[in-house]
C-alpha cells in the first residue's frame, strides 16, 4: 500500500467512526502539558492510540510531499503533524 492511500484509509477511518467513539470529556489546563481526554470504554481508547500513533509516525517517517519552503512553514507542520498529535496521544 503507498503512503497516500495510507493516509486516506486512516482519515476516512476517523471520519467514519461512530458517535461512540468521540470523547465525552477533554480538559486542557493551563498548567498542564497534555489534555485529559476521556472516554466511555478502553478500547475506544486503545482505537485512538494506533490513530496518533499512525497520523505521527506518517508524519516523521513519511512527510507530506509538498516541499518546506521557509522555517514558519517547516514550525507549522511540525506543529500540526507532529505536536499536537502526539499531546493528544499523551493525553489519553
């Protein structure tokens, strides 16, 4: 399977999840480093870890084709594709 199709199974598997499986609880302090994120059962929580997981590792190992031109640009993908999964990921 290519990356591309890869990155589309895992966004369409997101988008088709149901209702069940968004979290009831998402609590970000200004003190803390992660989200507390809660859910109804452990595996909707074992489901999300392999989703950031996944949506991370594509992103270090496998980046986006589309060349960085600048440092903003370069800090901005870092930030969405890399960061803020993984605080995610932290958090559950």
């Amino acid at each position: 399977m290519d990356l591309k199709r890869l990155r589309l199974v895992i966004d369409r598997w997101k988008e088709n999840l149901p209702q069940s499986f968004r979290p009831w609880g998402v609590h970000e302090s200004g003190n803390g480093a992660f989200p507390v994120i809660q859910y109804f059962a452990s595996w909707h929580v074992v489901a999300w870890q392999f989703y950031y997981t996944a949506k991370v590792m594509l992103a270090v190992y496998c980046p986006n084709d589309q060349p960085m031109a600048s440092l903003h640009s370069t800090g901005s993908y870092i930030e969405t594709a890399i960061i803020s999964p993984t605080r995610w990921l932290c958090g559950l």
